[in-house]
C-alpha cells in the first residue's frame, strides 16, 4: 500500500493517467469526481483492455503498444532497486 495517494479526475485523458501509473510506480489510481468523492478505480487492467480496443481498425489510439508493457513493469518494478539504480547513475 502506497503511503501518498494519486488520483485522476473523470475528464483526464487515458494516456495521461498511464503516465502516472508509470511515472509513480502505481497500479491502480483513484478517479475522483469534482467534489472529491471517489468515482471508481483506474487499474492496469482497464489500461491493457482499453489498449485491446484500440486495435481495432478505425479508432484513434490514445496509448501506445509500446506504452503498455513499459508501465506494466514500471509499476511492478521494485521501488528499492530503481531507487538504487537512479543514485548509482547520479
């Protein structure tokens, strides 16, 4: 469980909250609704399915092949060795 909590607003777009997945090592991000209640749960999952979607002919891709499997283990990645590995490149 994360001790600092990052969350999306309804109107975020999808790449966007990818990013935070793989930028902050999380794999489910809160979408709250404009008075700050919770909407529902972003997940890895919902990324990989709507990704799934996009693949199909004539539908805009707002994430890209190659996004998917980066976040993945970004956000699987233990946060101890790329502390490590961040400072040793330092």
């Amino acid at each position: 469980m994360s001790k600092e909590v990052f969350s999306c607003r309804p109107d975020d777009e999808l790449a966007s909250v990818e990013r935070l997945m793989r930028e902050r090592q999380v794999h489910r991000v809160p979408e709250v609704d404009p008075q700050g209640h919770l909407a529902e749960i972003i997940a890895l999952s919902d990324i990989a399915r709507e990704a799934a979607k996009e693949s199909q002919p004539r539908k805009p891709r707002r994430v890209s092949d190659a996004e998917i499997p980066e976040t993945i283990a970004r956000a699987c990645a233990s946060r101890h060795s790329i502390v490590l590995t961040t400072q040793a490149a330092a």
